[in-house]
C-alpha cells in the first residue's frame, strides 16, 4: 500500500479561506517552534491577518490552538482510515505505525502540543486527548472484531505502539544517539525500526 503523505507545506495558504489560513499557519507555527511563546500577534502576522481576525474566528488563541490540533488530528485519523480496511489487524497496524511515525518526526512540534496537557499536567479531557483517545478505542475495537480471541494481544499491541511511535519525536536527539543516525530523516531506519517491531 503506498503511504499517505503528511505534507502541510505544500497547501497554498493565499488559496484557502481565511480560517482554514489562520489553522494552517498555527499548525506550521507550532511544528516548527511548538506551542510555548505563540503569541496571537506571531500567528496574525505569519498569516498576514490582523489579530482582530483571529479573535473573531476563534475567540482566544487556547480556541484556535485547540481546533489546530483537532485538524491534524482529523487529517492523520482520514489519512489512517484506508489502512484499517486491510483485513489483518497486524498488517494494518503496521501501516498506521509508520504512517504515525513518520508524522511524528516531521512534527514533533505538533505532536509534544497534543501530548502537552497529560504529560505536564495528567490532563486528558482535552479536545485533542479526547479525540485521539476515540480513535484508539475504535482502531482497537474494530481490530477486535476481526479477531476476537486475540483481543488482549490486539490491546497491548496498540499500546506498544503508541510509546514506539510517539517517542522518537519527543526524544529525537537520544534516537539519534543510540542508532548512531538521524531517526528523524533515515527512512531505511524507521522501516527497520517497524519492522523489527512486529517480529
């Protein structure tokens, strides 16, 4: 199965509308830079609105940056969606695991944003937790279907891949140490990485 892209660079921000505008440009703020010291003022000026725009749109900068990573999360859970048709709950959730990998390393940022607010603060009634943790439930769920006297191992399985997955891009710089290259840019690592995962 080819992999889905994890591309936001490539969308032409002076073709959307302006609220999707300000989203994108949140979200490539916080990939980039992640969420401390994002100011309204910076996020109004890289999309070249004022800040009046964003206080209509969203109301509060909290708002806008929650609804930004509701929308990657949309974009990652779409994308996700294909893989869950393959009939093997193994072969799927090794799709989804290099698909999620490889969206970690591109955006750590955005991914330490998500991850903010249980890690600091054993918070996961966010918008953003509560929206992942759905999406887990209903991956398991439906891998549980498939096969049902598996259920356990499917559970644990997830689990397992969620700290594989998420890690790297919280800890990019100890990966990179302990395999001697760059994690985040060596795809020939992560494959192996993934692969050696599910023997």
């Amino acid at each position: 199965m080819e992999m889905k892209s994890h591309s936001m660079t490539a969308i032409e921000l002076d073709k959307l509308p302006t609220r999707q505008k300000i989203i994108q440009v949140t979200l490539n703020l916080i990939a980039d830079e992640g969420i401390h010291g994002l100011t309204t003022r910076t996020i109004a000026a890289a999309a070249g609105v004022n800040i009046a725009a964003v206080n209509y749109y969203f109301g509060s900068k909290d708002k806008l940056i929650e609804e930004s990573l509701q929308s990657a999360l949309d974009h990652m859970f779409s994308d996700s969606f294909d893989f869950l048709q393959n009939l093997d709950w193994k072969a799927a959730l090794q799709n989804i695991m290099l698909y999620f990998l490889e969206g970690s390393l591109r955006y750590p940022g955005i991914i330490k944003a998500i991850l903010h607010e249980p890690i600091n603060n054993n918070n996961y009634n966010t918008p953003a937790m509560q929206q992942f943790s759905r999406f887990i439930c209903d991956t398991i769920s439906k891998f549980e279907q498939s096969d049902e006297k598996q259920s356990d191992s499917i559970r644990i399985t997830v689990l397992q891949m969620l700290g594989a997955t998420f890690l790297p891009a919280l800890l990019p710089d100890f990966y990179k140490e302990i395999l001697g290259s760059s994690f985040r840019t060596d795809v020939d690592a992560q494959q192996k990485y993934i692969d050696s995962f599910f023997k």
